[in-house]
C-alpha cells in the first residue's frame, strides 16, 4: 500500500522544473515523468527507491509491478484532463488529452475517498476497492458521453453560423459533470459557451453565497446559452499583437497552448499578454497560463514579460 500510495504521486515529482521558470516548466510537465516508454525504466528507480525506504525483503522485485501499476494509473489518470501528456516523450512531443474530467472534480475525489474509507473498515476485502474503482471508470465514461453532448450543441451552433471550416471542442468545468465550457475556433477567433447541459433554470449568485456557488452558476442552460467572442490578436492594433504573439520568448507557449488569444496590453503596448482559452474559468478571481512579453520602444527585441 504504502509502495501504491507513493509510486502514484511520483510522476509530480516534475513540479520541481517551476523552480526554473515558466518556459521550463511547461516543456517538462507531464512530459518525461509521464512518458509510457520510461514508465519500466521510472518503475525500476521508483521500486528500488521505494525497497529502500520500506526495508522490504524481497527488495525491489517485490515492489516493481505494483510501482509500475501505481505509475502507469497516474498517467492515466492526467490523460483524461485537458492539460495534454507527453506519452511518447523523447520521441516526441506529443500531448493528447481526452478532455472529460476537470483537473479537480469534486465527484471524482469523493469516490476515491468513499472506497479509501470504506477500505479502512474492511480491511480484509478488496471488494470496496474494487467497487471504487469500476464506480470511478464508470463516472468518467458518464463523463465522456457527456461531453459528446457538450461538443454535438457546438457543432450545432457552427452549423447555424455557417461556421464550416470552425474547430469545435469541450472542455470539463468544476463543481458538476454537466458543466462544459464549448468552444467554436478558427485561426483568428475563439466563440465559446458556458453551458450546464440538464440544467432548466439559470442559477442566481449574489456575494456571499460562497466560492463554490461563485464558480457553478455562470454555466447557463442550453436554451439560454450565451456566445461570447475573443479574438487571437485582440480587436485593435492587431499588427502589433500578432508580432508580440510570434516573438521568440513566446515559443514555448506556442507549443503549448491551443487555443491562444489576446488577453490583455499595458498603456503604450509595450507589454501584451495571452492566454489559453482551455483553462479560461468563469468564477475564479484570475486565469491561469497567463504569459507576456515586453519591450522598452518599438523595434526592439521583445522580452519575457512579469507575471500579469
């Protein structure tokens, strides 16, 4: 168990890469902790490591494949979010996600906890873990179809819009399974949605009713969806975003994120920031992913800007 417990938390060991930036650490996050061809070779280090720590007899033969296990789960488990991992790293670069579940859903966890306490009274069964886990695979199926869902009104949206040649995509929300963010892209513009796919009745939130009612109640129902409109390179002065938007400093961000768009310019735009519309999350008092560059006047190199 205790093998289990730490093997599984080991891939994050890679937030160690924040220490050295930003750029860094969205090069290496999910990327080589996360790769399903070093998964042997971590396998090995995490169950020598581990016999070490534990004092196990069997030394590390005991604990590889339930290490390898615990490790290969983590991974599983990020893929299902919207971050993308690097299953192929070093070989390449790639980042696939499935986009069902939110980084942190609250239903998720709480089946995880559900079997862990259950576990701890029956210490002698495996039955609740098991029961967790096909509860937990279950839950993200349910997941998956709702996004299908959430993904089949962008589609219809587009289509209404003669939007043909638009990217359409659906991005899990905190608090319920039903709340999706849908998104409708082309190279100059992002449409998006938030939207509570059973919900009949748009819900009220007034200060003071608490964070979790903060960030639940702007998914509107789908009658009563609301498209809202940002562009790549903002609504003014285009030609300078755009050159900011390909500046060197910038390249790792390129990279990374998907859905980028302006997000906001100091006075004198001699600094401008993006975003990742993925991560854009209604409620929240700021946005993640939020990188800039800057420069002193024009024709001058721009710089990797402070944090906004």
């Amino acid at each position: 168990m205790a093998a289990g417990f730490f093997a599984c938390a080991a891939p994050d060991l890679d937030i160690v890469y924040a220490l050295a930036g930003p750029e860094a650490y969205l090069l290496n996050h999910r990327g080589p902790t996360h790769s399903l061809l070093l998964l042997p070779a971590w396998s090995f280090v995490v169950a020598w490591l581990l016999s070490k720590i534990l004092r196990e007899p069997g030394g590390w033969r005991a604990l590889y494949a339930v290490s390898a296990m615990s490790l290969g789960l983590h991974v599983a488990f990020d893929l299902i979010t919207s971050y993308g991992t690097q299953l192929l790293w070093p070989l390449s670069d790639w980042r696939p996600w499935l986009g069902t579940t939110f980084v942190i859903d609250l239903w998720f966890s709480a089946i995880i906890l559900a079997g862990l306490a259950v576990s701890a009274f029956l210490r002698t069964s495996r039955l609740p873990a098991a029961a967790a886990f096909a509860i937990l695979a279950g839950y993200v199926g349910f997941q998956a179809m709702e996004r299908q869902k959430a993904l089949a009104f962008g589609r219809e949206y587009a289509a209404s819009r003669g939007l043909s040649g638009a990217s359409v995509t659906a991005f899990p929300r905190p608090v319920s399974p039903f709340n999706w963010t849908v998104m409708v892209s082309d190279e100059e513009v992002v449409r998006f949605s938030h939207v509570n796919l059973i919900r009949r009745e748009a819900k009220r939130y007034q200060p003071g009713d608490g964070f979790i009612a903060r960030v639940d109640s702007p998914y509107l129902p789908l009658e009563q969806a609301v498209w809202q409109t940002r562009r790549r390179f903002g609504e003014t002065q285009q030609a300078l975003i755009r050159d900011a938007w390909n500046a060197a400093p910038l390249a790792f961000f390129r990279w990374f994120a998907e859905l980028p768009a302006f997000e906001k310019m100091n006075p004198g735009g001699s600094c401008i920031w993006f975003t990742d519309m993925r991560f854009f999350t209604p409620g929240r008092g700021d946005q993640s992913f939020l990188y800039g560059v800057c420069r002193a006047a024009p024709g001058e190199t721009w710089r990797p800007a402070p944090p906004a």
